[in-house]
C-alpha cells in the first residue's frame, strides 16, 4: 500500500512521551508520513520497536512503521512537536522529566484524559508553550511494539499562543498522515464533553471487563450512565463551563461506532495497573464537592473502581 509521505511537504520532529496506545498510534501516523518520529515508551516495546518496527494494526493497513524509540526522557531533545501521552497520575513527573531537555520553541500537546493536565503540566513547564487536546480514539497495545487502532483518531487541539511550533504547524502535519484535525477555542468545554463520555463508559467497562457494546446492554445500565451524564452536566453549569454539542446523542454513538472497545480504565485493571479514575469521575465528584452539586452516581462508580484497585496493593 502506498504510504503518505510522498504527500508530505515539511518535515517535522516529534517525541512521543508516554508512547502507550494512543502515543504509539499518533507516533506511527506520523512516523508512517514521513516525520522524523521518536517514542519513549517502556522497555519491552522499545526492544521490539527497536528490532521489528513499530506494527499499526488499522482497519485500512497493517505496516511495520520505522521510527526510532528509547525509555529516555532525553529523547526529546530537539523536537519541533512533543505528544504529551502518560497518565494523568504521571503529569507532573513526567513533565519534570523532559524539562530540561525541550527545545526552546517546542510544543508540548497534552493528549490525555482529563480536563486539567494541561494546566497542570504549565506549572511544570512555565517557560515552553503548552496546548491541550482532545482525543477521539479507541486504541490498544495487541502486543510489544503492535498498536491496534480499533476506531476514530479525530483530535481537538487548543490554539497556540506562543511564537515557537504552532498548533496550526502540529495540525497541518497531523492532518497531512491523516489524522482529522479540528482548532478549537473552547477546548475546555470539549474536554469536559470527552471527560463526559469517560465518566459514563470507563468505570462500568472496568468493573464489568466488557467492552461498550456489551455494557449498554446489561439492565438498567443506561440508566445509571443518564444519571452520570446528568451530575457531570450539573457540575459544568455550575463551574462555568459550555459543554459543546448534544452530549446525550453523543454517549449513545459511542456504543455504537465503537461496540467492541474496552475502556482504558479496563484495560488499565487488567493488566493489574491503577487506573486514571481519580481524574475521570473522581474528579467529577471533586468539583462537585467543591461547587454543591451532588454526585452520587459518579461517587458509587470511582468507589467501586478505587476498591478493585485495593486488590493490587
């Protein structure tokens, strides 16, 4: 199959830290078109990206993609684009862990979950331009160095606002290796509409270790999942914030367009790793402390998923 990189005009540097699923998919699009790629991964993909390539697994291609790949963070030395990639639990470290390594003009993309890991990350990085983005993805780790790409890929990204790499540059590139690209000035309220959508399927995919077209399924799921759209809804409001589009049609789509995706937080549990629950519905139930709203729905859900972690201390 013919590659894009012919199409590509600008070549660009990009480090991918925290190249798990979504990082190595991005990473590979990239790579795959014709950027000068590195993913500082952990040690088991990196030895096998390392021998064999990077594999992208899609519905339209399965390539072994060669780029380069280290578990330095130094690796980001001289990247024009950094895709910001690790957990939520890992933001500030990690963003201490490349700071003394990025180019002066670089752009630091947060492509996480959550809505404060950019905000969170500008602490750490006070001097280098940070953006924060919304990813539309269903990806997994099929195995060391093999990414599967499951459905969608759109991003969100939040405009620039530094003279350095811009997120028009970041676009213009993600775009021509074909990734969808929208520029947004209200990333805040997308990325509480992703954190919505998170909030409703990641807990009850993990608790029940079934992808999203199972879970809609079970009795009186649905229900619980409108009454946790409802209180992140409510805490919204009351925090400021316009959620964008209509999020009830948009929660339903995702059973639909991706029936056989298992949620992060799944995925994350059965592996025996912690979970970015704190910062899904957990962080939910925060806010809401916070402001008075109730939460009840997404509070029975971050507890159930907290004491499934207890198990693996």
């Amino acid at each position: 199959m013919t590659s894009p990189q012919s199409e590509n005009k600008t070549r660009i540097k990009v480090a991918v830290m925290g190249a798990g699923a979504v990082g190595c998919y991005y990473g590979g699009m990239l790579a795959r078109a014709g950027h000068e790629v590195v993913l500082i991964a952990r040690a088991q993909h990196v030895e096998a990206i390392v021998l064999d390539g990077l594999r992208v697994q899609t519905a339209a291609f399965d390539e072994y993609v060669r780029l380069s790949a280290s578990t330095a963070p130094s690796a980001v030395e001289g990247a024009d684009l950094v895709l910001f990639c690790v957990k939520s639990t890992d933001t500030e470290s990690a963003g201490e862990l490349i700071r003394p390594h990025l180019a002066p003009g670089a752009l630091v993309l947060c492509l996480q979950n959550g809505v404060d890991n950019a905000d969170r990350l500008r602490a750490v990085l006070p001097r280098h331009e940070v953006a924060a983005a919304v990813v539309y993805v269903a990806t997994e780790m099929a195995g060391p160095g093999h990414v599967k790409h499951n459905g969608r890929g759109e991003l969100v990204i939040e405009p620039s606002r530094g003279q350095g790499f811009s997120s028009a540059a970041a676009a213009l590139a993600l775009m021509g290796a074909g990734v969808p690209v929208e520029i947004l000035d209200n990333v805040r309220g997308a990325l509480w509409a992703k954190l919505i959508l998170n909030c409703a399927y990641n807990a009850v995919s993990a608790i029940v270790q079934m992808p999203y077209g199972q879970t809609v399924r079970g009795e009186g799921v649905t229900d619980v999942m409108r009454d946790v759209v409802a209180e992140c809804l409510a805490v919204a409001k009351a925090d400021g914030v316009t959620v964008p589009g209509d999020v009830e049609a948009a929660v339903r789509k995702i059973a639909e367009t991706m029936p056989d995706q298992f949620s992060s937080t799944a995925q994350d549990l059965a592996r025996g790793k912690h979970s970015e629950i704190d910062y899904l519905n957990g962080f939910v139930v925060r806010r809401g402390h916070a402001l008075n709203v109730p939460t009840p729905a997404n509070r029975v859900l971050w507890a159930l998923v907290k004491l499934l972690e207890s198990r693996m201390s």
